[in-house]
C-alpha cells in the first residue's frame, strides 16, 4: 500500500455536530466538501470552507494531507461568511 493510499479517520464539525468519517489522505478538499454537503448545495461547494482545530482554512485545491491533516484530527465545515459549527460547539 502507497503511503498516499492511506485513510484518515476524522471527526468533522457539520452543523456544530460532529460525525465520524474516514477519507484517502490524498482526497483533495474540495471532494471532501462536497461528499459532507447534501445534493442540493454540492454546486455551491465554493460557499464552504474546511478548518482545522487551530481554524485554519484549508486549501481546497490540495489533499487532506498536503494541509497538514493528520488521522483522528478534527475539522469543521462552515460557510465562509462565517454559519454553520465552529469548535466552541464542541467544548460546550
């Protein structure tokens, strides 16, 4: 198996409720979005930003793991504007 070939185990922030997933850490994370969106918004995945536990936003044109993302990290989808869960929700 190629080092590229190995999967994440994630917790991501959806809605400020995280749910467990597991994705190639050479997923780019743009696909990453999109598979967390539901059908009807995955055209305006561009709405959306990944952040890490230190709210930095990840580069979407790059792979999970080209953004520093390491197995059992924690994530959090929001809408670049600001909505959606943050990790305040997940201390509280």
């Amino acid at each position: 198996m190629n080092d590229n070939d190995h999967k994440l185990h994630l917790t991501i922030l959806v809605d400020g409720i995280p749910k467990s997933e597991e994705f190639p850490a050479n997923m780019k994370v743009e696909v990453v979005i999109k598979h967390l969106l539901p059908p009807g918004e995955k055209q305006n995945w561009e709405k959306y930003q990944l952040t890490n536990s230190s709210q930095k936003v990840l580069d979407p044109s790059l792979s999970l793991e080209d953004n520093g993302v390491k197995n059992n990290d924690t994530l959090a989808l929001t809408l670049k504007d600001g909505g959606g869960g943050n990790f305040l929700t997940l201390l509280l």
